[in-house]
C-alpha cells in the first residue's frame, strides 16, 4: 500500500484571491500510515485555510494547525495513529503584486523542502527545513524535556 499523500492547492486561502499556493507531502509509517497521511493531507487543506490568522500571521496558522492536526489523531478512534504515523512538509507560498513571493514552511519528521535558486546561470537546491530527527542530540533533548523518549535504533 502507497502510504504517501501530497497535495497542491492553488488558489488558496482568501476566496477569489490568486496570491496564494499550498504544497504539501506526508510520508505515512506504520500499519495505518496510509489512512494517518491522508487525514493529515485533508485536515490540512481545511484547517489552514480557514484558520483565523492565515492572512496576517501565516507562522502561527501553520504551527497551531500541525498541533490541532496531531491532536485530532490522537482522540480519532476510526485511525489506530497510536504506532502509525506521517512525516509532513508544508509550504505555504504569497505573491505581492510586484510579483515578489514570500515562502512559510513547517515541518515535522524528516521530510524536507528544498528550493531551487539561480546562481550565476546555475540552479542550486536550497534546504527551507530542517529534518527531525530523534536520534539528534537537539531533538533528543526536546522529546525528553517534553516527557517523551527516544529508543535506541534496531540493530
């Protein structure tokens, strides 16, 4: 089974605007992985684009949305998420009417977004996020903290 989901959504955000896009990828895990990347794709699209702050404050949409997202599943009883999961990259990209974009992405797991950029009539892969992983010290650190743990890697 394909576990993987992902999605672009344009226009999106404000009806009848065209200043806005939606990319997104989950990478689902586990014996429900594919119904966990799914439901993380549609809640996304939804939540996002009504959320309150989507306009003035896209940062806090997309954080408060991937916390909301990861709640649900927790108390959803039709999806086991309990050892299934997705990783998931967002990019949530503006244009100004000068045609200047703006680009907002989050992330959890290791999915990661890449841009390419042009130097010197060369095109080069510019990282936009950085990977979780729980085996980094940094990460380790912040799963602890938050009452979590981190099992060793199988051999």
């Amino acid at each position: 089974i394909n576990q993987d989901r992902g999605c672009v959504c344009y226009p999106f955000g404000v009806e009848g605007e065209k200043t806005s896009a939606l990319f997104c990828v989950f990478d689902g895990h586990g014996v429900c992985g594919d119904k966990v990347s799914h439901y993380a794709m549609h809640g996304m699209q939804a939540k996002l684009e009504q959320h309150p702050l989507l306009a003035s404050d896209p940062k806090t949409a997309l954080e408060q949305v991937f916390i909301a997202i990861d709640t649900e599943l927790q108390t959803d009883s039709s999806i086991d998420a309990e050892l299934s999961g997705t990783t998931a990259v967002v990019a949530l990209a503006r244009w100004t009417q000068g045609g200047r974009g703006k680009v907002w992405v989050a992330n959890v797991g290791d999915s990661r977004a890449v841009m390419a950029v042009q130097k010197g009539g060369k095109l080069k892969a510019v990282a936009l996020s950085e990977d979780q992983k729980p085996d980094t010290p940094a990460e380790q650190k912040r799963i602890e903290k938050a009452g979590g743990f981190v099992s060793p890697p199988e051999e």
